[in-house]
C-alpha cells in the first residue's frame, strides 16, 4: 500500500505494509499528537471522537454494545497505535490485522469507513487549524483509509476460513459426535415412551378381556346351576325332563 495512492481510496482487494516518506510520517505523528493535545485529558479527546461520529451517522451506534465510555477510548488508541507505527510499516500492519481480527463480528463496509473517516479529519482540521500541513491532513486519512479497507479485506478473507477450521474442530474433537448421540438418546427416549403406552393400552386390553371372560365363565356357572335344579335327582318334581317340558302330571 503506497502513500502515493488516492487519499480518497478505500482498498479493499489486498493488504500490504503501508509505507510514507521519513517526513511525512514524522509530520503525521506530530499533528495527530498535537489534536489529541488540544484536549485536558485522553479520556476527552476519545469523547470528542465518539460524539463526532456518532453525530454525523447515528445509525452506526447501533454496531456497537460496548458502552460509551470504553468504546471511545478504544477508537482512541487504536487510531493512536496504527498512527504511531507508521515509522515500522510491518509493525503498523500487523497492528491493523490485530484489531481486524478483534472486530470480525462486525459488518465494516467502504460507505461505513468513509463515514468515520471524514468525521474523524473534520474533527481534527477543527482542532488543529492552520497546524494541520497538507501532508499530515494527507497522511492521516490514507491511514484511515488503510486501517478501514484492512478490516473489511481480513473480514472477507479470514471469516469463511475461520468458520471451516471451527466446524473441522468440532468434527475432529467428536463434538457433532456427541451432538448425534444426544439427539438419538433423545429419538430413542421418545420412541421409549410410546412404547411404554403401547404395552400399557395392550395391558388394558387384557386387563378388560380377562374381566369379560371371568364374566362369562361366571354366566355359565350360573346358568349351569340352573340347568343342574332342572336335572337334578334332589329336586321334588319326579317328572322326567319330557313330561314337565310337557306338562304332563306326575303319576
């Protein structure tokens, strides 16, 4: 990534070292410590940062669940780290990869980074004034730029391939192993319990038709009782079977 390129590029089809000129990089370092001077403390130079974004896209608080206090000083020293790396470019690119990787969760778009851009070199050229040269004011927002296109080029790259290497962990250390085992023990119980109601509806039935046949066996009985007053030699009437079938009367 070259100083020479468009200040107003945002690159997002590679990431390499980005590289300014002994001067200009002595230039960018000097002003940027000079905007973060303007104010008593650190805490209120992240403050001013945070009000100055948020005010000119509200709509991106909405990225961000850390509270305010914290999530500006992490702009802070993020933008303070990278701009006082730039004298190492490698230094300064694994930087800018540490915090990509930090915020993958985070959908950062070109629109999104122009956005923070343009309200972070407003602010300064407030702040700073006729101190701010033309090569800081340069230098400053490539490096904005820089940060900003890396984010969204290790997002690009990187998501997928993490997202790969998570799912062969799983798979490496029995994970979805175990998850299939939970849901057959869960299958299997579920099964368990309907045939438990199946046994026990067959229970029922037996149940009924053991009561039906003691019912039956108790008819027969008693209609066997029956038949036994009819036939049996105790009884008074010594008529035989035809003749009181018959009515005909006893001799």
């Amino acid at each position: 990534y070259q100083s020479s390129s468009d200040a107003n590029e945002v690159n997002t089809k590679s990431f390499e070292a980005i590289q300014f000129p002994e001067d200009q990089v002595e230039q960018i370092q000097q002003c940027w410590q000079g905007f973060v001077n303007t104010f008593a403390t650190k805490e209120l130079a992240g403050e001013a940062i945070y009000s100055a974004l948020f005010e000119s896209a509200p709509s991106l608080q909405s990225l961000f669940k850390t509270p305010r206090g914290v999530m500006s000083m992490r702009f802070l020293n993020g933008i303070h780290q990278i701009i006082m790396a730039l004298g190492e470019p490698k230094a300064a690119k694994q930087l800018v990869e540490a915090l990509g990787f930090q915020h993958l969760d985070l959908e950062v778009t070109v629109p999104r980074v122009v956005i923070f851009r343009d309200a972070i070199m407003d602010l300064i050229m407030t702040e700073m004034g006729d101190k701010l040269t033309g090569k800081a004011n340069d230098g400053i927002k490539k490096t904005l730029n820089y940060a900003g296109g890396g984010y969204i080029f290790i997002r690009e790259t990187f998501s997928e391939r993490l997202k790969i290497l998570a799912t062969s962990w799983r798979t490496a250390s029995g994970q979805e192993a175990d998850e299939l085992a939970e849901l057959e023990a869960s299958t299997g119980s579920g099964q368990g319990e309907d045939k438990n109601e199946e046994e026990e509806e067959f229970e029922g039935g037996s149940a009924e038709m053991k009561a039906s046949e003691g019912r039956m066996s108790g008819e027969q009985i008693e209609l066997g009782m029956q038949q036994d007053d009819i036939t049996s030699p105790r009884s008074k009437d010594k008529r035989s079977m035809w003749d009181r079938l018959t009515g005909k009367k006893a001799k």
